[in-house]
C-alpha cells in the first residue's frame, strides 16, 4: 500500500504526486555520537560597519550569502563573493534575507512587507517573488543546482505546510501526524529540516526526506534539533539545544560531531559545501558573528 506523503493538488493547477511507500515511514534516530570539537580554523564574516551578521549559505566556489542588520536593526541581504560584500534588497520590502545559494550564483531568500512573508529568487539581479498560491505567508530555505527551491507556507487559517518548487509548480510536502519546516535541498534532491508533533509542540527533531525514506536526525540528548543545510554527499549541519546552551552539530554518515566556537554564547552552522565549508553565525559579546571555516584540517 502506498500513501501520498507528498501532496500538490492544493497549490498546484496540475496535480504533482510523489508516492512513498507507508513502511519509509520509519523513525530511525542514529545514536552514534562523537567529541565536541571546534573548527580547525574559521574566518569571521562581519559586514563593515555593522554590529550583526550573520552567514546563512554558501556554494561550491566559496560564495557566501547571509544577512545584516542596521542601525533601525532591520535586516538586509548580502552576498560575500571574492571578499567583496555586496548588498541585496528587494525593492519595497521593510526587510530582506537571503538563507540559500547555488553554484550558478542564483539566491533565495525571505523579504517581509507591508502583506507579509514572501520567498524570492535572486538571479543576476532579476527578482521573481515566489509565493504558494492561496497562502498567507511563504518562506523560502534552500535551492540546489537544478533550480529546485524548498521552504513552508502558512495558510490564513494557520496551518503550516513545506513545499517543493521545482519547474514551475508547487508541491506540498507533508508528512502525516507532524508539522513540517523543509529547510534545505542538495543536488540529490534530498531536503532536511525539522519536524513537531502536536503532542509536543515544543520539541523540534531533524530529518532527511531521501528517495521517499522519512529519517529522523536527533543528536543523543538534543531536546531541540534544527537541521539547516545538507551538501552533496549528504553531510548535514545544523543546530542542537542540550540544556540552556545552543550547539551546533555535524551529521555525517551517521556520526554526529558537535560543532562549538570556543568563547561563543552559541554557535549555529546554517550551510556547508560540498569541500566541507561550514558557514553560520555564533554570539561573542552581545553581538552576532558570521563565521567561514573548514571541518576538516
């Protein structure tokens, strides 16, 4: 038997189904845990003259992509390309954010306004709105090489759903008996992000969604998992909650690496390429920090 995990028939005008059989529907948690360890080295990224930054995405020829805040502390995009910051806003939008990037140099991201929420895509400049039909709100995480972009919308009558835009047309991702926040896709097509259930809404754990196997990613002793970015071979960083304290870990082949900023209130990698460049933002001073750097020596 199989059941529509995946749904398109509510923002598509043609119907999109992708079929996964009902036993990939598994709870699989990998326990394999490894030391903390720090990055070997790691660059601050801090646009010039502003008080936060923080680094979001980044490609495979190093081109990182993130957000500002200024004075007003509104948030604006930028993109970090050959050590040149280049600055990234939507026309009209009271705040700009950019959370993704493909090696074509083609960005998504989030921008607010006046109605609300809405994902865009960047390319060369040209800005195309992307916007779930019918919903209230629509944020965008990730694109991978093809042009596929992930995110969520919300509904007016506030229930929250991910989606697949891939060719033109929206497809509902939701997974029975949680509620779903797609945060990222690779060049494999397999998309990350967390998941609740109304049991416990409080509680947030990772996933991977790969070739119709729905898989649970929860650090062991994680009481909140976030996971934001997943690179080509599958290597997934993201954010973990152990405590009072806010970590960031590594996933890689089931092993999980905690990633921390020696001296960072928090440490929290949001995008990794696929030579291992970890990007993301961590606390030091009462300010946020961008930072770049390898997981490998």
């Amino acid at each position: 038997m199989e059941n529509r995990f995946v749904q398109a028939g509510a923002v598509s005008a043609v119907c999109l189904f992708l079929l996964f059989k009902a036993s990939s529907f598994a709870w699989q948690g990998t326990q394999n845990a490894a030391p903390a360890v720090a990055l070997p080295r790691i660059d601050t990224v801090d646009v010039p003259g502003r008080t936060d930054t923080a680094a979001i995405g980044v490609n495979d020829h190093g081109q990182i992509v993130g957000w500002f805040t200024d004075a007003m502390h509104r948030a604006h995009g930028f993109l970090l390309s050959k050590g040149s910051f280049i600055s990234i806003d939507i026309p009209g939008a009271e705040q700009t954010l950019l959370t993704g990037i493909n090696d074509s140099g083609q960005i998504v991201g989030e921008y607010v306004d006046a109605i609300g929420l809405h994902g865009f895509l960047w390319d060369d400049g040209n800005v195309t709105t992307i916007d779930v039909p019918g919903a209230r709100d629509t944020g965008v995480g990730g694109i991978n090489a093809r042009g596929q972009i992930v995110g969520i919308y919300i509904l007016p009558n506030e229930t929250l759903h991910g989606f697949l835009f891939d060719d033109g047309q929206f497809i509902t991702i939701d997974i029975p008996g949680v509620f779903i926040f797609p945060r990222a896709i690779n060049d494999r097509g397999q998309i990350v992000g967390r998941y609740s259930v109304p049991s416990d809404p409080g509680r947030s754990h990772g996933f991977l969604l790969d070739k119709g196997s729905f898989i649970t990613i929860d650090p062991p002793g994680s009481e909140f998992t976030d996971p934001f970015a997943i690179n080509a071979s599958g290597q997934v960083v993201g954010e973990q909650v152990i405590g009072p304290t806010i970590h960031g870990f590594l996933w890689d082949r089931g092993i999980f690496t905690t990633i921390d900023i020696p001296g960072a209130g928090l440490t929290l990698p949001t995008g990794i390429n696929a030579s291992g460049q970890v990007v993301g933002q961590f606390s030091l001073g009462g300010f946020t920090h961008g930072f770049s750097g390898p997981i490998r020596p």
